[in-house]
C-alpha cells in the first residue's frame, strides 16, 4: 500500500488516464476524488473503486472554471480532512491546426482547459500543503509539450507551458517539502482523440510523419503506474522535472 490514507485529487478521471490512475490509487490505499465533467462516467469510476474495497467519491468540474476547481478542493477538505496529492490530468486535444489557422476562441478554450486549470488548482492546494509541509503534484503534459510536432500549435504551446511551470513549481517550493513533477505520454490509448472536432488537413499531414517511428501505442495502466511512482515516497527525490513515458518514440 504505497499510498496508505493519502487523499488524492485527480482531474479527468471518468476515463483514459485519469481512471487508471484513480483505480491505481486507490488500490494502493489512497482515497481518491473523482473528478470529470462527465457526472455519470465519474461515478462508474467510483463505484468500481468501491466494488474493489477502495474510497472514493465524486466532484464533478468543469476545470476551465475557477469556481468549480474551487469547489473541488473545499469539497475535498470537507470529505477527507485533508489534500496530499494532486494530480492535474484532465485535458483536450487541438485540430491539429498550424499558427495560421488558429481562431482565438480555440486557443483560449484549449489553453484554459491544459494550462490555466493546472495553474488553478496548483495555487488551490498550496496553502494546504504550505501548512504541512508536505504534498505531491503530478501534471500530466505530453510528448507534444516537449518537442514540436505531435499536435497543432495551440496544444503544443500548452503543453510546453505546463512542463514549465512544473518546473518552476517544484523547484519555488522545494524547501518546503512539496514535490512538483510531469509525465509525458507518448500516444496512448485513450479517448482524448474524441475532442479533435475539424481536423486541420495540412496539420495532420505534417504531424503525422512522425507517427511512423511511434514504437507503440500505450496503455492508460502504464501511465498509471509512472503516476504511482510519482504520487509515492519511491520518488522523494524526484523534483520539477518530467518523466517520458512513450516506449522511445520521442528517441528518434
């Protein structure tokens, strides 16, 4: 039981990487806050945890509103007591399209989504972990937050801003004990493709060249387990940095 009564949050969690994690939690101990904006997937996610001798409950939120991440970590505190890992999961994919065809209201939904959110519930929980001294961030990025063409311009961009604010997370609040790091999937198999609503042609055509080198696609179980290691005292010593989980894709 690695994380033996930790109480952790995670975003996106009715399905794909965020549920793995979630359930992995959970199965190590922790209790855990379903959080989605998708009210009944959330709760199937619960209600298997449950059904597998775990604790969990559902928040639903939009992450994009700073009210309803608000909401979910007050709700948090009310349930359990207490936060001890946070784990900023929840995010949507671009078009594929290049900067020439990027329409403000796309940009903005996106980054308010895999950015702004990360921000937001970063500065929610850190008065909690400030006060004991103590406590683990986990963002997700991507392999498109670390190098240029595995998505279009806007979720590279905010991609790439998650991973430096991780950075600079963790490092601002290593003397206090609070830990802040990110995984980068490569592609994996999860339904993150159903938000790509009109693919940019010229985009994807670009983007997918380098899909040919892509060893494999992943499980949301391996994600889960990069995630595990993070949440874990395992990684006491593992800070402000970002861990690429993508079978040696981003190697070529």
């Amino acid at each position: 039981m690695r994380l033996q009564d930790k109480i952790a949050v995670v975003t996106g969690a009715a399905s794909g990487m965020g549920k793995a994690i979630a359930k992995l939690y959970a199965q190590e101990g922790a209790k855990v806050v379903v959080s989605d904006i998708n009210a009944d997937a959330a709760t199937n996610v619960v209600e298997e945890i449950k059904a597998n001798g775990g604790d969990a409950i559902v928040v639903v939120a939009n992450v994009a509103k700073e009210e309803d991440i608000q909401n979910l970590i007050d709700t948090t505190v009310d349930t359990y007591g207490t936060v001890d890992i946070l784990v900023n999961n929840a995010g949507i994919m671009d078009n594929m399209e290049p900067a020439g065809d990027i329409k403000d209201d796309q940009w903005e939904r996106i980054f308010a989504i895999n950015t702004t959110s990360v921000m937001r519930s970063t500065r929610k929980v850190l008065p909690i972990f400030l006060e004991k001294q103590k406590g683990v961030i986990v963002n997700v990025a991507s392999a498109g937050g670390l190098f240029g063409g595995r998505a279009g311009g806007a979720y590279t961009a905010s991609k790439h801003a998650v991973v430096g604010f991780t950075k600079n997370t963790g490092y601002m609040y290593a003397p206090q004990g609070i830990r802040c790091n990110a995984i980068a999937p490569g592609g994996v198999e999860t339904n993150i493709n159903s938000t790509i609503t009109n693919l940019n042609e010229f985009g994807a055509s670009r983007q997918q060249l380098g899909m040919a080198i892509n060893p494999r696609l992943g499980k949301p179980e391996e994600i889960a387990q990069v995630a595990l290691f993070l949440a874990s005292d395992e990684s006491g010593f593992v800070n402000a940095t970002v861990i690429t989980a993508d079978a040696g894709w981003t190697a070529y």
